[in-house]
C-alpha cells in the first residue's frame, strides 16, 4: 500500500493506542468494550478476549455498578470531554477482585453513524497512597503544630504572666525605694553608686544623676568617723584596710550586718546622725556583686536620747543631792537643834533676876542657831529653785555702793566681834543688775570669809565699775583653799579638805556661782593654803554709769 498521510496517520494512531502508558478503554453506547489498549490489560490482569464484547460494568465494584449505569445513559445524552467524577475517588476492580484507585478522563467521537466513549484510565493508586500518607502525614503535623501551638501558648502565656509578675515585682520594688522611709544607696562591689532613691536625694540634697555611676557613698562621710573605723578594724583584726570603701564594707563582707551610728554630710555642708546597716549583695553562687546601705535620719532620735540621758543624770544628781542632804542634813542640823534645846532647857533653870545674864546668853545662842538653820534651809530651797530654772533674773538699775553697805550692816551682827570688814567702792555706783540676786552672792561670800578666818582678822570687800564691767570681791585673811580643792569649789556639796568641823552646807559657792551665771558673771578664785582666800566676780553690764533714772 502505498504510504500517504492519510496512512502514516493511522499508523501513528495505532501506535500510540498499543503504546501509550496510560489505560485507554473504549464502548459503544451500549457502554460494551469496542477496545483496549495493552496498557490497560496489564494493569488490569484481563487478556483482551476476555473484555472485547463485555460490558464495561465488569471494570466496575460490584457496589459502584447500578450508580454507573445511570452516569453512562446520562453522559451518552450530553457527550463531553471531561473528567469523569470530578471530585470524587475513583476505583476500577481488576481481574483478581482486587481495586485500584483511577482518574478516568472521558472523550467521545461517532464512527460510521455510531457514538463511542473513549475512557483514559490512569492508575493513581501510588498517588493516593501518596496522598493517604500525606494526609496522614498532614495530620500528624497538624497536631504537632497544633500540640506545639498550644505549647508555644502556654509558654507565652507563662511569659506574660511571668512579665506581669516581673513587672509588678519592680513596680513592687520601685514603691519600696521611693517609699520606704529610709535613705537606701546601692553600690557595685567597687563602691561606684548604682542605686539612689528618693529619701536619699531628699535627705542628702544631691539629684540621681549627681551621683549614680559617677560617686561612692564615701562622698557621704565623715573623714574621722572613717578613720576611727580603720584603728577598730585593725584593733580587732590585725588588719590594716586603706581603702575608704573598703573599710565601710569590711563587716558587710563577712557576713557581718551590724547598724551602726554615723554622721552624713549633706551637699551644702550640713551634717546630721543616721544609723546605717550595710548589707552584700550577692549572686546565685555566692559571689559578691555589690552593697546595699540602709540608713535613717537619727537626728530626733539623737535629741531624744540626750533628753532622756539629760534626764537621767537629773535623777541620778536628784538622787545624790538626796544622799547628801541626808547626810548633811543628820550632821549639819544636830549641833545647832542641841545647841537650841539644851539652852532651852537651862534657860528654864534659870528663874532668878540674878541669872538674866545666862538668859540672855542662850537666847542669843539659840537665834544663832536659828538663823543657822534658816540659811541652810534657804540654801536648800535655791538649790531647788535653780535645778528647776525657777530662779527669776529682774534687771534694775540701783545703787550698788549702797545696796552692798546695807548688806553688810544686817550681816555684821552675825560675825565674830573683832572681825573687820572693809567695803571700798570704784567707779559710778549705778549698775543694771538683780539687786536680790546680788544680795544673797554678798552675804554668802561674807558669810564664807568670816567662817573660814580669825577671829581678829580683816575681811576686805571691793566693787569697782568700769564701762559694761564690775568687778566684785571678796578677800580674807584665812586658812585657804588647796589647788586640788579649787577645781570643785562650786560643785554641790562639796567642801575643801580642810574645813574641818566648820558649818556649812557645801552649797553657797554653788549657789554664788550660779547667780553670777544668771547676771552674765564669772567668779574666780585666788587663793593659797594659810594665805587667805580672794573670789572676785567679773559682771558683764550694759547700764554702767548711767545717770539715775528720777523714777528710781
């Protein structure tokens, strides 16, 4: 036959139709096998003769085979080229009984006044199995994402709830440092400043950013408080430290917290008490990373505590004072109250006009006595008065050469009959001063003189007043006051080595003293054992010499 195109294109078609790798079925409207190619009768396990002239439902489950017959009368109606059960898994039942899964595309053409179906079956049983493990595959990735998603949701659920508790631990620790009432510094393990708060910059007057990274608490310090810190260390320990920080830290280092009382100075030089606790501050393995002081204004504290010791040494002086009146009380006050009643009792024996003599004699023994322990009384109640602040300063202007004559002439009586006193006034009479006040420091002074002296002695009494000054003294001619003794001439009670059995309370150049303080006044005294005694009292006035004011 000769080779035209018409038969080199038939050939060509049934080259491809015994060749093709893919499964080509075709039927007749019937839906009987008109033909298959090889392909198809491998994969399926059928001869040829065994499908030619059969229906195309024996390529069909049994349980898929009515719905196809159905699909075949309607496809036969409305012929289209398509893909057969778009959408749907396919199956085709080989020779054996066993299935495969297929993906049939259908095609359709007419041939001498008859319609065929040309069905390309292609097995896709590796496909699905590829996809069934896919899917699988797919699945369990899907719950492991699922599983991990959940996880991750957990985790940033943790995270956020532990960011919550993060920042509400440093909103926590942020109103601890501004609100704790105490100044609290922080350092590295150097010393530098990492942390300042706000009690801090209050009470040390610096801003945060004067000090934090760029000063060290030393700058806070005391330089001898420091100093006097090194000497302990090295008492203690054997150990000298250099550094200033170093030393600050020293008992911090070793585990040692200890409050301690130290003196801050402010940014403008002021100083005030604190009481300062220093702690490490350590990692999680024990290393140290830096110090942490906590400190707290003392100064009402301070005040506090010197009242309440202010205090106690005024009962513990009260409770002295006490043992000493007793005392001076139970000796002072025998001899005068014998002296009273046993001149009492004789001047009782005494009932003839003859013996008015003896009267009169302890009469006058008994107002001695008297009068004795009238003064001590006094001494006492000004004592009290002045331990109490009672004693009430009025300034006045007055005459002093007078005021210290009337003075002497009411005390005169008192002394020994051939003591002398001398009074020799200096200057303008007129001073500004307590005149009562100056009354009691004459007749106390006096008084001493004339105790302390002969009987045939001379007691020498001068005022001179100068501009703002006046100068007072007192001057005798007897037994003296030692040195030692001089040191605590006007401490209560006390008396010289050498008084003796002489009277006395041990309290006038107490008071004196104390009465020259309140007229701005101070006594010295001059004095040499067997040489007599001199107490000058130097007055600081503002009215000297000034003319009398006619009111006065």
């Amino acid at each position: 036959m000769p080779a035209t195109a018409e038969n080199i294109d038939i050939r060509h078609i049934e080259t491809f139709f015994a060749y093709a790798a893919i499964g080509i079925v075709i039927t007749d409207r019937r839906g009987v096998i008109a033909a298959v190619n090889p392909y198809a009768l491998q994969e399926l396990g059928y001869l040829k003769s065994e499908l030619i002239g059969k229906k195309i439902e024996i390529l069909i489950p049994q349980r898929f085979r009515k719905m196809h017959t159905t699909h075949h009368e309607f496809y036969h109606e409305k012929p289209v080229t398509r893909l057969m059960g778009a959408g749907m898994d396919l199956v085709a039942r080989k020779k054996d009984g066993s299935e495969m899964a297929v993906e049939i595309s259908l095609s359709n053409y007419e041939l001498q006044n008859e319609k065929f179906v040309v069905a390309f079956i292609n097995d896709v049983s590796l496909r699905k199995k590829a996809e069934v493990k896919f899917e699988k595959l797919n699945k369990e990735l899907e719950a492991i994402i699922e599983q991990r998603t959940k996880e991750l949701q957990k985790a940033l659920a943790k995270q956020k709830a532990g960011k919550s508790a993060l920042q509400k631990a440093l909103l926590f620790q942020k109103a601890v440092l501004h609100n704790a009432g105490a100044m609290i510094i922080a350092t590295d393990k150097k010393g530098k400043i990492l942390i300042f708060n706000p009690e801090a910059s209050v009470n040390l007057g610096y801003s945060e950013s004067e000090v934090i990274n760029k000063l060290t608490p030393m700058a806070f310090h005391v330089k001898s408080e420091i100093n006097e810190k090194r000497k302990k260390i090295l008492a203690e320990t054997g150990v000298s430290v250099k550094n200033e920080f170093d030393i600050m830290v020293h008992r911090a280092r070793n585990n040692i917290h200890e409050e301690q009382e130290y003196n801050y100075i402010r940014k403008d030089g002021t100083a005030f008490p604190v009481s300062l606790t220093i702690t490490a501050v350590r990692d999680k393995n024990g290393k140290i990373i830096g110090y942490m002081g906590v400190s707290f204004d003392i100064t009402e504290r301070s005040k506090a505590d010197a009242a309440l010791h202010t205090m106690l040494e005024k009962e513990k002086d009260l409770s002295e004072l006490k043992s000493r009146f007793i005392t001076m009380a139970s000796h002072e006050f025998r001899t005068p109250l014998s002296t009273v009643l046993s001149s009492a009792y004789l001047i009782e024996k005494y009932t003839r006009s003859a013996e008015q003599l003896q009267r009169e004699k302890h009469l006058k023994r008994i107002t001695s006595s008297v009068n004795m322990l009238t003064d001590i009384l006094n001494d006492f109640l000004s004592l009290g008065k002045l331990e109490e602040g009672k004693i009430p300063v009025r300034l006045k202007i007055f005459d002093i050469a007078e005021a210290v004559n009337a003075t002497i002439e009411e005390i005169k009586d008192s002394l020994p009959k051939k003591q002398q006193i001398l009074y020799k006034h200096t200057g303008p009479s007129e001073v500004e001063l307590d005149p009562s006040l100056l009354k009691h420091i004459v007749q106390n002074l006096v008084s001493n003189a004339s105790k302390f002296s002969p009987e045939k002695s001379l007691i020498e009494f001068c005022t001179i007043n100068r501009e703002h000054v006046l100068l007072l003294s007192v001057k005798d001619q007897g037994i003296g006051i030692s040195k030692e003794d001089q040191k605590h001439l006007m401490e209560r009670f006390f008396r010289g080595a050498n008084a003796g059995n002489i009277q006395g309370t041990g309290l006038g150049l107490h008071i004196v003293s104390k009465y020259a303080e309140l007229m701005n006044g101070k006594v010295i005294c001059n004095s040499e054992l067997e040489k007599g005694t001199e107490f000058t009292i130097t007055f600081q006035t503002k009215n000297n010499g000034h003319e009398k004011d006619p009111a006065h």
